[in-house]
C-alpha cells in the first residue's frame, strides 16, 4: 500500500466505552476513546464529528469489532441485513457488549451507507478450537439443540500479539507453542500450538474463565443452583452482580475492580483481591500448558498485561515448575522481553493494538482472505 491509500474506520464498542481509530497502512491517524456507552443516535453523531475531524480521509472500509457472532458469525464478514439479523439472535450470550455493537454498526451504516462494513469476531481466532477443548461435558441433548460448545473471545488481541511475539522470537507464528494472556477489564488465557488456538479459559460467553474486573468467572455452578434455589437470589439478582459486581470489585469489598488502585492501597481486601486474581490467571496459564508439547514463550497483553508490571511478576512468580521466572524488567515502553537474557521460558509483553488488527482483518475479509 502507499500513503495515498484509504484509511479504515475501526469501531469498537465496550460495554461502557466507544473507540473509534483511524488507520492507514498500520498506523493510527486520529483516535477518539468514549467512556461512556453511547444510544444509536448519539454514536452516529459521534462518529460524524470523528470523520470530520479528519477532512479529505478517503474511506476504505469500516470495521467493527464484535465481541460474540455466535454460529452467525465465525470469521471476519462484510456486514448486510441478513447478517445483523442472525448476529442478533446470539445478542443474549454476551449482553455487554453485543448490544451496544450493534447498536454502532447500524449507526455507522446509516452515517455511511456506501462504504462496505466488516464485522471482526473475537471468537474467529478460536474457530478450530480442538473438539476435546471445545465441548462441554454436558447432554448431547442439550449441546445439540442450543449450541453449547466454548468459542473464546479476546481473539484480536490474540491474533496481534501472537505475531508481534513470533516477530520478537525471530520464528514463524506457525511452529511456535505459547500461552498467551490478555489481562484486562475482561481477562482470559489462551494457549496456541503451532500458530492456532487449542485451548481458552473463556467459553460459551466472557463471563468463564479468570476474574476481572468486575465479573466473577469461574464459579462452582452447584453454589448458583444454591443461590437460585429457595427465593434466595433472582435471576436478574444473580446476573447483575456475576456481572457487574464480581472480579476484582467484588473481592476488594467493592473498593475497586482496577488493578493500578489495588496495587497502590494499602487495604487488607485490596491486597487479597490481588493474590486471589494472579493465582487463578497463573493457575489457567499453567492448565494451557497441558495443550502444548513445549512452551516457547509466555506472553503477556491487554491492559493489565502491558502496563502492570506488579501483577505480571505476582502471576510468574508462581510458575517456577513451567521454568518461568519473575521478569528482571519492569520499565518497557514498547513490545519487548522482560525475562532474564538465556531465561529457559522467555516472558514478552505487547502493547494491544486491537485496532490494528482490526484494520487487517477488515481489509482481509474484503480481499477475501481470512
């Protein structure tokens, strides 16, 4: 591509947060970051005011992170109604975030009616998941008629930093076995052989796996019968603080689901929240271990993962039997190795630039390719 080449507008809708990117030939020109959950009429506004900003930027493209396409959508897909219509049907399994999606893709379309629309699923890097990994262990009954089965989620962040850690190794993604872990408001470990995803914590909706910030993750399924049972939570009740008053929240006896305040409070329940969440991610990075043959590397990316360095060393300093070590460096400021130079298991950190790969994945599914 040379610079006169279209941009494409990345839309990325959290369930409390609006990003909107714009990107040429792998670089950022403008960037505008909501925290706040935008309606369909505002998020339109939104976006005129982004493009304005930016006179004379041709459009290539448009694309749309989407969280969860369910069967719907299993790869990157240029958006009609049809598709918005089957993505919709799956909008319950992950009602934070596919909503509001939606919501920006309708908007966005409206806004700009004759540039082609992607959808990007997370759960596309997650697509062949072996079926030993991808089944639950529940009635065939029950996996058949409402499509039970893990999909994983966080796969851009995924599919970026598995490059950018192939590209710090000096070796093709595709004969590396790592275990990467995007720690972040929402929080999962994936493990990947020989450049494709063979195990996640995170399953039939974000809500499995590890805590984060504010969501519980696993949870003995046996105590939310408990709880169900006898009037003593409602449904609702009981989705709302999974949801919404868990994690690292609900552990700090609601004091905080953000790692930088924990770290610097000096709170007995900040302190616990933080033991507790590095031993289940270090607990889940050492069960991906058991989908490899090897570990080449362990990466670090989201959020916590990039720009949290005591939780990173509380994380390793658990995995001593894995020939992990506690990082020696704590002061990147760019994509690098924090292990000791000669460490058995080299321990990398990357940025997440989920728009980029957002950028390449759209302009992929327009070339047709995957």
């Amino acid at each position: 591509m040379g610079t006169t080449d279209p941009a494409v507008l990345t839309v990325n809708a959290g369930s409390s947060s609006l990003q909107l990117h714009l990107v040429r030939d792998g670089e950022v020109l403008r960037t505008e970051h909501s925290e706040r959950s935008l309606d369909p009429g505002a998020a339109e506004r939104a976006i005129a005011d982004f493009l304005d900003a930016a006179p004379g930027t041709a459009l290539a493209a448009v694309g749309h992170r989407l969280v969860h396409g369910g069967e719907a959508v299993r790869k990157p897909a240029v958006v009609d109604d049809a598709v918005l219509e089957a993505v919709g049907e799956y909008a319950d399994l992950a009602p934070l975030h596919v909503p509001p999606a939606l919501a920006l893709v309708k908007a966005a379309r409206h806004r700009l009616p004759d540039v082609p629309h992607v959808l990007c699923p997370d759960t596309a890097f997650h697509a062949d998941l072996p079926d030993s990994a991808a089944t639950y262990a529940l009635p065939a009954e029950w996996r058949s008629r409402y499509g039970l089965r893990r999909y994983g989620f966080h796969g851009l962040s995924y599919a970026w930093a598995l490059e950018r850690a192939a590209a710090m190794l000096d070796r093709p993604a595709g004969t590396l076995q790592v275990v990467l872990t995007h720690l972040g408001g929402g929080s999962s470990v994936c493990a990947v052989r020989e450049g494709r995803s063979v195990d996640t914590s995170m399953g039939f909706t974000p809500l499995e796996g590890v805590p984060m910030s504010k969501r519980s993750g696993n949870i003995d399924p046996g105590m939310l019968l408990w709880l169900l049972a006898d009037s003593r939570l409602t449904l609702d009740e009981l989705r709302e603080g999974l949801e919404h008053h868990s994690g690292l929240l609900g552990l700090s006896d609601g004091k905080s689901g953000d790692t930088r305040e924990l770290v610097a409070s000096g709170d007995p329940a900040a302190a616990l929240a933080l033991e507790v969440f590095a031993h289940r991610v270090s607990r889940e990075i050492a069960a991906a271990t058991a989908s490899l043959d090897r570990l080449d590397a362990l990466v670090f990316t989201g959020e916590i993962g990039w720009d949290q360095p005591e939780v990173r060393e509380a994380v390793c300093a658990r995995l001593s039997l894995l020939g992990v070590e506690p990082p020696a460096r704590t002061d990147l400021d760019t994509d690098g190795t924090v292990s000791a130079s000669g460490a058995s298991v080299p321990v990398l950190v990357v940025r997440p630039r989920e728009e980029l790969q957002l950028a390449r994945e759209t302009l992929g599914a327009l070339a047709g390719h995957p």
